[in-house]
C-alpha cells in the first residue's frame, strides 16, 4: 500500500525533468525528440532487481496476467486454475481469452490448497496461477513440484506481493513467468502500471511483440516499416510512468524495511492473544498488512470499530470481500466456481486485514495493538 504514501519531491523534480527532455513520449521512437528511454531503463532496472533475465513493463497488473497467458499458449475452453482468495483480475484475464477459470481452495495461509490443487488438475488444465495475497507467497514448493508433474506452466499472481521471497528468490520469478501492479494502491506505484518477469526468451519475446501491436522492434528497420508475425493490442506504458516506477522502485527496500518494523510490534503484541494468518516457512512478506483471523463476531466487530475510529481501515477485509473472494464472481466463474469458493468465503469473513501505514509511525502501531488487546482481556 505504501507506495502512494512516499511518492514526493523526487518523483515531482523527474516529472519536471522529463518536460526538459522531450516531454510525454511514446516509449519508443522519437530519437531526435528525445534525450532518454526511461520506459526502458525501467525495464532494466526492474530485471535487475528483482533477479530475472527480462522484465516487460505493461499498462497494468490486468493485462500483464493475460498478455502472460497469451505467452502461455491459453486458448479458448482451456482451463486454468487459480485460487479462490484473489482479486476478480486474475478472473477476467481468464475470461476474457475465452479460457475456464477453475477455482481452487485456500488454506490458513489464504493462499492456495495444495490438497486442492491436485483435485483440480484435468487434461484441460493450461496453467496454474497461484496469488501472493496481501503480501505473503504462496506454497511454491509443493506448487512447482505439482505444476512439473504435470507439465503445467505456472503463472505467478504477484500483484500484491512485490518485494516478497521465497527462499532467497523474489516472488514473481519462480514460475515460468509472474506479473507485478504498480496501481495506486501497491507497494510501489505508477499510478497505474504493471510489469511481466520471465527467465524465458520465448515467452518475453512474445509479450513484448503482443504488448506492442506485434511489432518486433526490428533494428534494420525504422518502425514504421517495422516486422512483426503476431496480431498484438496495445499493452505499452508512457515515459511518465517509466520516470515514476523508476524512483519507487528505488524507494522499495526503504518501504520493505519500514512495514516490517509496524508489522513486527503488531506480531508481537497480538500474536500471543490472536489467531494469525500463516505465513509459508520459507518465505519472506513484504509487511503491507497484517491479518487476525477471529471466530467470535462480536469481538470482531469491535475491532473494526477501532480500526474505523482511528482511521486505519481495512485492507479488503472484510470491506472489500466481494471484490476478493470467488464466491461473490458467478458472474465470471460460473455455479461451479461459487460452490468452490464456500469455504473460503467462510474464512475469509473471519479475517481481519490490517494495513500497515507508513504514514502511522511505530508508536501509533504500539497504540493501536494495545486497543485490540484490551477487547481480548476483558
Ligand atoms: C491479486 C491481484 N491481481 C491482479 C490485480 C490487477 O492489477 P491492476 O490493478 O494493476 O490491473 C490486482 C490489483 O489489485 C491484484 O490485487
């Protein structure tokens, strides 16, 4: 969520900059307009971040999952499964390339059931897309090892989890490809933006060329005489938002580091008191919210009052559940999809997602455990 929170002087100086040198530019072309690339510097710098061999930046976390799917090979009535707990994108992208979205459970890390997945898994499937939700990864262990089985490309939904690990890699590149939100309300921001990572030539060649109305970006050819051999659409970002993501990503690991201090005093102080929502071993958060899971409706609800009172709100739980939660989408995922998301639905309205402010300094977070532990103690 932060992002947003820490755009300032440096982003508005690049904006400013940019007006210098040459202004509001395609990502491409121009050369005599124009003094840099930022749309392409991004794309490096965000390769060289986050450890993958190529990056794609695209006009949003929406259209990354299903420019990736295209990558894939997902064509009509193929099916691909992803989890129940998601945001209603990573459906439509579905959706919207005719494909059969299959929903598979959630387990107490809220992220997808291994035990499910294996019961989802058909002739049809064509990809698997676990979702890093609020923060946390997936099982990609147990995932990868089915997906391999199977020969099933996973496709990882890092929307809401960038700057997250599993192991020592950076979720987002441990499938054969991930994509990344730069919107408004993530981590870092763009305002709108988004962003593919693969180590795969084949499958970055093909976003890159899909991304851009097919064109190859031929170097013996200027580009309007440009080679292309796919019909694309049109998925590119600006140079303003290449200048933007260029100096939020620089700010991630400050961001990283300041969640994980409001995070831990909130983990500290309520962890012994509360049920909490499990964390992967082997995985690293990247700290946006923090989530209590409690059965009692009534100490639920005055925590909410709190959370209102004080102005910190929720993170989609449980204010936006219908957006995050299958079961409210027949709509896209059909009868089948809702009786599969019943469980979910369950849990999820137990869940309380608490966002870590960067705005809210430590004291306010001491302050803020030490209300919610009061209810618990009377
Ligand atoms: C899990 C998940 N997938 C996909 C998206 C879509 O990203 P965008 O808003 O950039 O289109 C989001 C955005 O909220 C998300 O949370």
């Amino acid at each position: 969520m932060p992002g947003f929170e820490v755009l300032g002087i440096e982003e508005r100086k690049a904006i400013n900059k940019l007006f210098d040198e040459g202004g509001i530019l395609f990502a491409h072309g121009f050369t005599n307009r124009r003094k840099k690339y930022h749309v392409r510097e991004f794309e490096r710098e965000l390769a060289k971040k986050f450890n993958s061999k190529y990056s794609l930046p695209v006009s949003n976390g929406t259209s990354a999952i299903k420019i990736a799917l295209k990558s894939l090979g997902v064509k009509p009535q193929d099916e691909v499964i992803t989890q129940s707990f998601n945001f209603i994108a990573t459906v439509e992208a579905i959706v919207d390339l005719g494909a059969k979205p299959i929903i598979c459970d959630i387990d107490e890390t809220l992220n997808m059931d291994i035990e499910d997945l294996k019961k989802k898994i058909s002739r049809k499937t064509k990809a698997i897309i676990p979702v890093h939700m609020l923060g946390a990864s997936c099982n990609m262990k147990e995932i990868t090892r089915i997906a391999k089985k199977y020969k099933i490309p996973i496709l990882e939904d890092n929307c809401e989890a960038v700057g997250g690990k599993y192991g020592t890699r950076f979720l987002g590149t441990l499938g054969d490809i991930g994509v990344m939100s730069f919107d408004f309300a993530k981590i870092i921001t763009t305002g709108e933006g988004g962003a593919i990572l693969t180590n795969k030539k084949k499958l970055y060649k093909y976003c890159k060329e899909y991304h851009d109305h097919g064109h190859q970006n031929n170097s013996k050819f200027p580009r309007g005489n440009d080679t292309s051999k796919i019909a694309g659409f049109n998925y590119r970002i600006t140079e303003l938002q290449g200048i933007i993501g260029k100096i939020q990503l620089k700010k991630l690991n400050f961001i990283l580091s300041e969640n994980k201090k409001r995070y831990q005093i909130l983990d500290q102080n309520l962890s012994k008191y509360f049920k909490i929502r499990k964390i992967e071993k082997n995985s690293s958060q990247n700290f946006e919210t923090y989530i209590i899971i409690e059965q009692d409706t009534k100490i639920r609800n005055q925590i909410l009052k709190i959370l209102s009172n004080y102005e910190y709100g929720t993170r989609n739980l449980p204010d936006a559940i219908k957006w995050h939660c299958s079961y409210y989408w027949k709509r896209a995922v059909g009868t089948e999809g809702v009786y599969n998301s019943k469980a979910a639905n369950k849990l999820l309205k137990t869940c309380i997602a608490i966002p870590i402010w960067l705005s809210r300094t430590k004291s306010d977070y001491i302050k803020l455990s030490k209300k919610i532990l009061d209810l618990k103690k009377k």
